[in-house]
C-alpha cells in the first residue's frame, strides 16, 4: 500500500504549511483560512462567499484581469470555494510556475482592495446564482435540510445568502472580514508537487511570512443541538424529493470513523449499498438515492436522499426506515463487516489518486486538527470498529425518534 504521508512545517510568523512531495510535472498550492460561513454575524449571511468571489477583483498592484490572467496564461488554474468552515484559494500549475504562484496567492490574500465597482457587478452575477439554486429543488432540499436541523445558528445559513444580504454588503464589511480572519494562526498553506521543501519554505517565508500573528485561532458560534422535525412542502417540478436524516458526531469526535463506516454502508457511492441495492436494483423506485454524512467542529448529520416518481413517496420512505432499522436490529455478521471495512478503505484510497485533492484535504486536515492522519492509521483506526460499536451507534443516531424528515411534493 502506498502511504501518503506530508511533512508539516510553519514560517517564520508561525503559519502551518503541509508539504509532499510527488514527481510529477503539474504541481498545487492552496491557502485555506477558517473563515467560511458559519462564523459570520447576524448581518453578514453569505459575506464569506462574496469575499471569496471580490478576493479575485484586483489587489494593490493587479487589476481583475491582471489576476486571472495570471495563472491561466501559462496553463495553470486559479480557482476557491467557501464551506460553512473554509474559504480556499488555490491553483494548479506546472511545477516551473510555483514562484508565479505562490506570490500571486499571497498577494490575492492580503492585497485584495475590493474595488467598488466590481463589487456591484459581482453582486448581480450572484444573485444569479442565487436564483439558479433557488430553481433547482434537487439542490435545494439539501440546503433547507440544513437549515432546519440548525435553525438559529450560523450553520443553518445557506452558503450563498440571501438576495437582499448580498445588496446591502459593503467594501468596508469585506475589509473588516479579512482583517477579522486573514492572519497566521487562523489559515494554513498546502502544496503538492516537485519542488524541494527548503525551496518551497523559503518562497512562501518571503511571500506569506510577512503577515503579523495576533495569537488567536478562531472559534464558531457552538450549534445548540438538533430538534426532530418532519416538514413537507410543494417545491418539486417533476419529481418528489425527499431527505430522512438527523444528528451525529462532529469531527472531533471518537465515533466520527464508525458513523462514517455505517453510513457507507447503508448509502455511500458503491453500487451495492443496501438502499441501492434495495429502492434501486430491486424495486426500481429512484434512479438517485444515497446517503451521506457531514461532519463539523462539535456536531454533524447524516441523511438519505431520494428523488422520485410522487406514486413512490411513500414506499421509499417507508424502505428508507426499513434499512434503517436494520442497524439498530440486526448487528452486522464478521464477513459483513470485513466486507464494509475493505470497501471504506478502497473508497479513501481512491480518493488519494488526485494531487489536487490531496492538496486540499491536507489544508483542511491541518487547519482543523493541527495533524495530518496518514492512510495506514485511518486505516487502523478503521480495524479497530467492532459490529457493536456500530449497532450501539445506531440505537443513538438512527433511533426514529431521532429521524428528521422533510419532502419537496410536485406542485399542483
């Protein structure tokens, strides 16, 4: 087995960085900063998401194009994105165009000016995108599942905010986010690629290790727990989309490996889960049905999802609970559960093919763990799950009085 295993280093003002390295011609480099969403005030919905679209506007010395040309010009790519924890910005590029890079990340980071009239323009172009989320029910059950679950707290916020939100922000709110969140301790700098790590260091000291630390990591607003709820409304086109879940652990919890492995099992990718192989192969009731399981600082949900003809609503909401009930019911076998165990590890091994994923789960790793878990000790960790550990979890986090519940019905 291949273990991946990065080396952690810190500059000289005593930011992280994750470096690996890997002979190969295309190279990756990303600054993550726990800034995303859910730290945002009650005024500030969708502001980190606003930032990290304006980061791209202009800096000190570049205009828009300027910035995106950058990159591009040679073949490389510039991209971000903003999670309820995260804003990452990052690129991709042959491996001669690091120093390009790197000093081009850093000065987006800590130059941008948030020229005004780009800030109107971007407001429109995400409105938009607003309007396109808000016509796709496939995409917005998800969102308003969330929202219920965390409802009065920053998580349960939608990514994007709200069209009048994103009207009133202000140069001055995205100055005062990124000085409330762009500093040392608070982000962390991950590269892949084939360059030596005193090379690396060195250039990122001298473009990056000039921000002054203030000694202070950022902490959220602590979600207050989950209430059960079962809602249904009339959103869907054509199809009826529906979503069964409800609480489980946060990433800093001990059980967080074991939820992981029981939802695998009830719906990950494989095409032999047990709701695929059961609402899927056997009945024929829903092209799309999985389940998933988010995870956060202190709290987490899992769920199903299904988009179906309306005349099998209430027969894959009763096959989803049958499955469910399983776990709590039946304990898995020993062949059953090696089974699971080889499939979960193939899963995660699979997910290691891709540099620039590598990059990017190693920024998030650090930023939120401090440590980098390498394959062989998740896989350890893994072993060490017993069938039932899996079933004592599933009396607490599958019991139907715990099951949240919410339906998109055709419209009439």
């Amino acid at each position: 087995m291949i273990n991946v295993e990065p080396t952690i280093y810190r500059l000289n003002n005593g930011m992280r960085v994750s470096y690996l390295h890997d002979p190969s011609i295309v190279a990756h480099l990303g600054v993550t900063v726990l800034a995303g969403s859910r730290f945002e005030n009650e005024n500030e919905e969708g502001l980190a998401h606003f930032l990290e679209h304006c980061i791209f506007k202009g800096t000190k010395k570049r205009r828009a194009f300027h910035i995106l040309s950058r990159l591009d010009s040679v073949g490389g790519e510039l991209n971000a994105y903003t999670t309820k924890e995260e804003i990452c910005i990052y690129g991709s590029f042959s491996k001669e165009h690091f120093v390009r890079t790197s000093e081009l990340l850093a000065d987006i980071t800590f130059n941008s000016i948030f020229p005004e009239k780009e800030i109107e323009k971007e407001k429109e172009v995400i409105i938009d995108e607003i309007n396109a989320y808000l016509d796709s029910p496939g995409d917005k059950i998800f969102d308003d599942f969330e929202a219920h679950l965390y409802k009065g707290n920053p998580l349960g916020n939608n990514i994007l905010g709200t069209a009048n939100s994103v009207r009133s922000f202000t140069r001055e709110d995205l100055l005062n986010y990124v000085e409330r969140f762009f500093y040392p301790e608070n982000m962390v700098i991950s590269f892949v690629g084939d360059l030596s790590a005193n090379k690396v260091i060195s250039r990122l000291n001298k473009d990056f290790g000039f921000i002054a630390a203030n000694g202070v990591k950022q902490h959220p607003i602590t979600s207050k727990g989950i209430t059960p709820f079962t809602i249904e409304t009339k959103e869907a086109n054509y199809q009826t989309h529906i979503m069964i879940g409800g609480k489980a652990p946060g990433y800093n919890d001990d059980n967080r490996r074991v939820m992981t492995l029981l939802v695998n099992i009830l719906g990950g990718p494989a095409l032999n889960s047990r709701l695929v192989l059961s609402i899927r192969e056997k009945y024929g009731y829903s092209y799309n049905i999985e389940a998933n399981y988010t995870t956060y600082q202190e709290t987490g949900y899992w769920f199903v999802y299904a988009g179906t003809d309306p005349k099998y609503k209430k027969k894959i909401v009763q096959l989803i609970k049958k499955e469910i009930k399983k776990f709590i019911n039946q304990p898995l076998t020993d062949n059953q559960l090696q089974k699971a165990k080889m499939q979960l590890k193939g899963h995660m091994a699979l997910s290691m093919d891709s540099n620039a994923g590598l990059m990017l789960n190693f920024g998030k790793s650090l930023l939120v763990f401090d440590q980098i878990d390498t394959l062989q000790e998740i896989y350890d960790q893994i072993d060490q799950i017993a069938a039932k550990d899996i079933q004592e979890l599933a009396k607490i986090y599958f019991h139907p009085e715990e099951l949240s519940t919410l339906v998109f019905n055709v419209k009439d």
